[in-house]
C-alpha cells in the first residue's frame, strides 16, 4: 500500500483548513454568548453527549458550542488520516511524518484545554491559551502541506533559497506576529465578548491599554515587512518568494483595516469573527513565506547526494 502524492496534499491541505476553521468557529461560540451552551465537558450535558431542552440555556447557544465540538471531532478524524497516510509515503519522509504526528497531538491539547475553559466557566486564562494553540498549529500544517507538494522530489533535504538575513528576518517578523495575537486574544479577555454575559473580564489592564498596545505591535510588524520588502528586491529573491511576500502584506493590511474598523464601530460580533479569520490567515501566509525559504535541494542522481554546485547553479 502506497500513499498517493495527491491523496497527501489533499489532507494537508484540509489540515490547514480545520486548524485555522477551529479557531473561527470558536471565536463564533465566543462572540455569540455560547460559551457554556455545553455546560460540562467531555459531555454537552450530565447524561448526554448532545444538547438537551433547558429552560435556561437557548437551543441556539447549545448547537452552536456543539457544532464546535463536532468539528474538533471532524478535524480528529482529518489529522488521523494524515499520519496514516505519512505513514504510507515511500520512499519514507521522517520529516513529513512528524510534521503529520503534530496534526492530532495538536488537536488533543486543545480538546484538554477546551475541556479546563469550560470547566472554569471560561475563565479568560484558559480561553486565550485555547486559541493561541492554532497558531503553531496553523504554522506546523503550512509546512505540512510544503513537505506534501514536494513528494515527487527524490529527497526530502532542502537548501536555502534565499540568505539567511532573509530567513532571520521572517522569523523575527513570525515571533512579532505571534505576541500580536496573544496581545490580541488579551483585547478579547477585557471586552464585552467573553463567552458567556455572567463571565468575569480581564480587568487588570483597559480594553483601550491593550488596544493600543495590539496596535503598536501591529506597527512594528509592518515595519518589519517594510525592511523584509527592501531585502528582498535587493537580494534578488526567487518571483516565488516574492509573491509570497505579496500576499502576505495584502492580507495583514486587510487584517489591520478591519481592525480599526470593529475597535471604532464598538467591536460587533460578526467583524470581530472575521478578524479571528483574519488572524489565521496572516499566521498561514507567514508560515507560507517562511516555508518559500527553502526548496528541495538538487540531488547527484550518481550517488544520490546533494550536488552543492547544482544547488549553486539553480541559486
């Protein structure tokens, strides 16, 4: 039994879907009051593992935290099928099945900590962690689905594409992005949408202190893909990093401008959901250019080595 290259890339791709998609439709839950619409865990009520008529929880708050829950079980299902079939690759990709074996560990932790949230009557300490999960999350299937699209490649060793002045920057600009959404889910943790109306906020800090501090870290990530943009074009980067690039300042300006837009008109439920979308695509789209970093490495089809003067000719 063989696993099929497109079968793969299928599957990593679904991967990148369902870990960014469960972080959105958590945000739905949050937004929507629906937090406690399943008030125990692992079961939705004592008794049953589906919604039940209750005089005071709303059927509609009830499916909507269960429809969370069957997508963790959807996306289960989704990361199984990937180390399975990373299992089945040949010639065997070590890295790919690694990469693979994150994808359920992943989605494991977050049922635990969606688990403590509820538990805790989504105490805002165990909500931010729950969605700061997806972002390694989201990074981790990105490279999953590179390694994927790479199979027909004789060997899974990459080489560099671009300086490493370029992969340094991209990572500083990655570890930015990551404390702009923990700063951001802490924006969350004191505003009005906390899951349920009887949860207690985040009241160490303003809603407007950490705002302002989401945007200036917003500020600096920008900047930073000013001077990523400079490097770039001044190292004469391969067309295929450069789009990436591209894309990714697109959608963090998208990103930015919907922000404003929601923190001015008093965060409504529907744009604060759209800018959770906004967020996994940004950490995708970052992921995406990191991984356009590297490219599969030219191999001595003599002795099945890398050919570091091949390599230097395609450079």
């Amino acid at each position: 039994m063989r696993t099929p290259p497109a079968l793969m890339r299928a599957l990593a791709v679904a991967a990148v879907v369902g870990q960014g998609g469960i972080a959105v439709t958590g945000a739905a839950v949050r937004v929507t009051g629906s937090g406690l619409g399943c008030p125990t865990w692992p079961q939705c009520f004592p008794g049953s593992m589906v919604p039940v008529a209750h005089p005071e929880i709303s059927a509609l708050h009830q499916w909507i935290e269960f429809g969370n829950r069957l997508l963790g079980i959807a996306l289960v299902l989704v990361t199984g099928a990937c180390v399975i079939a990373a299992l089945f690759v040949r010639p065997r990709r070590r890295r790919l099945l690694w990469l693979a074996c994150t994808m359920p560990l992943g989605v494991v932790a977050q049922a635990v900590i969606g688990g403590i949230t509820v538990l805790t009557g989504l105490a805002w300490y165990t909500v931010a962690p729950h969605f700061i999960v997806s972002v390694p999350l989201v990074w981790l299937a990105v490279l999953l689905a590179r390694d994927a699209w790479a199979l027909e490649e004789p060997s899974e060793t990459r080489e560099t594409a671009v300086p490493r002045a370029v992969r340094g920057l991209v990572g500083v600009s990655a570890a930015v992005l990551f404390a702009l959404v923990v700063v951001g889910t802490l924006v969350t943790a004191a505003g009005p949408h906390a899951g349920d109306p009887t949860t207690p906020r985040l009241t160490a800090f303003s809603v407007a202190d950490l705002a302002m501090a989401h945007a200036h870290l917003l500020f600096g990530f920008l900047g930073l893909l000013v001077g990523l943009g400079f490097l770039l074009h001044a190292v004469a980067a391969p067309r295929s990093v450069l789009v990436r690039f591209r894309v990714l300042v697109v959608v963090t300006l998208a990103q930015g401008l919907l922000g404003g837009i929601q923190y001015a008109i008093g965060v409504p439920e529907v744009l604060v959901a759209l800018h959770v979308l906004g967020s996994m695509l940004v950490v995708a789209a970052t992921a995406w250019l990191w991984a356009g970093t590297t490219r599969p490495a030219v191999t001595d089809p003599s002795s099945g080595t890398v050919s570091r003067s091949m390599a230097a000719a395609r450079s």
